[in-house]
C-alpha cells in the first residue's frame, strides 16, 4: 500500500464526523510510541511549554545521570541517544524558543559531565556541531531572546 498526500489526508479527514476523528486518533496512538507522545503532547502540553520545557529537562539531567562511565564508547552511544530524544521533543513542540533552550540544556548538561568531552574528540566535535546549529536557531529569534541566548551560548563555547 502506498501513502497518500498530506493533502489528500486534509480533504478526507475534513469530511469525517468527530466521533471517527476521534476512533481514527486513538487506533493511530496503538501503533507506535512516538504516535502516542505526540498525541499526549498536542493535548496535554501544549498549553503549558513551560512545563513540557521543564519536565524534558528533567528526563535530560536523569539520562545523563544513567550513562555507563567505563568507556567512552558507551558514553558516545548514551549521548547520541540523549540527543535523538531532545530532537524527538523539538519536533513536537516546533517552537523555536523551544529548541534553542532544549539545545542548549543538552550542551550545558554535556559540558559539565565527567569525564570530561574534551578527552575524546567525538564528543566535542558532536558538542561543537550542537553549538554551531543552536547559533543559526538563534538568529530566527526575535532580539531581546537573541541577546538572552546567545550569552548562554558564549558561556557554553568558551568551555
């Protein structure tokens, strides 16, 4: 079977009642966990990004608490994991000031982990590539929240 256009999906989810709207939602949050997240984000976060904000930071700081030390290698895999899930966070939200303050969460929160990154290259350059994209991010912003950001992010760039 082949997916139609999002378009295609408009027209036709215009022209169902409410009730299949809703069945059609919750058969779609049974088939994937990122389904499910999304739709608990549309309905129950969105209104408080604040909170969403907070309660992602806290999973971040909890992750990083979890990391296998013993070897990079598994600090690497761990930190690459951390960073697709912030992603996954951004992309529901799709708020800019969102992602920049998630972004810079994760690098503060990379930087002052032990043992530091500046012993392995990966690391840093995954650190540094983070630090260049939330730079472009910033510019997007409106003025007062680029002069607020890009303070955190000179603090950042000069560990």
């Amino acid at each position: 079977m082949k997916a139609v256009t999002v378009k295609t999906l408009k027209i036709e989810l215009n022209e169902r009642s409410h009730h299949e709207l809703v069945e059609l939602c919750l058969r779609l949050s049974k088939f994937k966990k990122e389904n499910k997240e999304l739709l608990t984000y549309l309905l129950l976060e969105a209104q408080n990004e604040a909170g969403f904000i907070e309660s992602v930071k806290e999973e971040i700081t909890d992750q990083f608490s979890e990391i296998n030390t013993k070897t990079f290698y598994f600090i690497k895999k761990s930190v690459r994991k951390i960073l697709r899930m912030v992603k996954k966070y951004i992309r529901y939200s799709k708020n800019k000031e969102t992602e920049v303050e998630l972004l810079l969460f994760f690098c503060e929160q990379l930087s002052e982990f032990s043992p530091s990154i500046k012993r392995n290259n990966t690391l840093l350059n995954l650190y540094r590539r983070e630090l260049a994209s939330i730079e472009k991010k910033i510019q997007a912003l409106h003025e007062d929240l680029q002069y607020d950001y890009k303070q955190e992010l000179d603090e950042l760039t000069n560990f």
